[in-house]
C-alpha cells in the first residue's frame, strides 16, 4: 500500500498539535479527541474524497448527530506497518487523545512479517499511549489474514488482537473489516480497500465500540 497523506489528515494533523485557546485566549480543553492511528484503511485510501468518506470522518458525523463534545483526529497513513506505527506515534501523541483508536497490522500480515513481531509492535504503541496518557481509553481494531496466507501464519495473525485486547484491557473491534471484506461490491478494485459504501459499514462497526466510551464521557 503505497504512502498516503489526504488533505484533511494533515489539517487535522495540524489542529491536533496547534494549542487549544478559549475565548479570551487562554488554554482551555476544548472538545476531547478521539485519534485513529492506522495505515490506509483508516486514511481512506482511493476513495474519492476521504476527508468526507473515510470511516473516521463518518464516526464524526456520528459524534456531531449525537451532539457529543469529541473530536476525531485521522492520523492515518498509507503504508503504515506497525514497525512504521511505533515509530510516528510519539509525534501524534506530542497532542493528547483522550480515545486512542489502533488500527495497525494489515501491511505486516500482508508482508509476511512474523506475528511474533506485529504483536511486539503494537504492544510498544500501546505502552507509548499509556506512558503518556494514563487516562486515556484505546481500542484496538483487529485484522485478519485470508488462508491465502497459509492457514498456521493466518490463525497466529488472527490470534494477535483479542491477546492484546485480553493482556492490556482495552477495547477490541474484532475485526475492523466485518462485513465488507470479500464482498466485491463493497471493495475497490484491490480487493482489499473499502469503497465510500463499504466504509459506511465499517463506521457503523467502529460505532458499536466506541460509541458507549464516548457518551459515558460525552
């Protein structure tokens, strides 16, 4: 998957490391954050507008229907392994995020790196987020491998996200492309990223998850 920025990932990059101000132009929290850190999948690679059509930019929609005081920050990159992941986060968390959402691991199965390694890396960016913010909620959005793969590297890939989840305490989306994976109309021609129709369905089950930790909160 090729390295991709959007236009809105980097304005949102922007506001997330610009100081927050209140009206008299005093620092203020302002809305809380919610940031999704992954690779293409959450950048919205190929669609004709992700800064309107990516899954992160719908969960805003979502968040603005509910009139909740969060704001989503898409700190995704195209191309992003989770070796890549560990070593940018310390630079998206220079802002806080108050929900760290962790979407990571696709390009590394994909690659063939060994799940020993993926586990290890999402592991540290893990330890990062709670270093820095021990308050702050993450989720972990799980992936999979087809058998394509090999059935032994596809069943220890799978198994990563709910041992992270387990070990860490943290949310887990079982699998962040339910429903919408192998179903070519909801594919683009790869075959592998979402459509505007298929990030729909991908929203709405990030939504499930995230959705009671924001209004608790919100």
């Amino acid at each position: 998957m090729p390295l991709h920025l959007t236009r809105g990932t980097i304005a949102a990059l922007a506001l997330l490391l610009a100081p927050r101000l209140g009206a008299a132009g005093d620092p203020s929290p302002g809305p809380r954050t919610v940031v999704f850190f992954g690779d293409s999948l959450t950048a919205g690679y190929g669609l004709s507008d992700p800064d309107t059509e990516s899954y992160p930019a719908q969960i805003q929609r979502h968040i603005e229907e509910d009139h909740l005081a969060w704001h989503v920050v898409n700190a995704g990159l195209s191309g992003e392994t989770s070796a890549g992941g560990l070593r940018r986060v310390d630079w998206v968390l220079n802002a806080r995020a108050d929900v760290f959402v962790l979407e990571l691991g696709a390009n590394d199965g994909l690659r063939g790196t060994a799940p020993d390694v993926t586990r290890a890396n999402l592991q540290g960016i893990i330890d990062h987020v709670r270093a820095k913010y021990p308050e702050a909620r993450i989720v972990l959005a799980g992936m999979r491998m087809p058998p394509s793969m090999g059935q032994d590297f596809a069943s220890a890939f799978d198994a990563i996200y709910p041992a992270l989840a387990k070990k860490n305490g943290i949310a887990l989306i079982p699998f962040l492309l339910d429903g919408v994976a192998t179903v070519t109309d909801l594919n683009q021609g790869d075959g592998i990223h979402p459509t505007a129709a298929g990030a729909v369905i991908v929203a709405d089950g990030v939504w499930k998850v995230i959705h009671p930790l924001l209004a608790r909160s919100g």
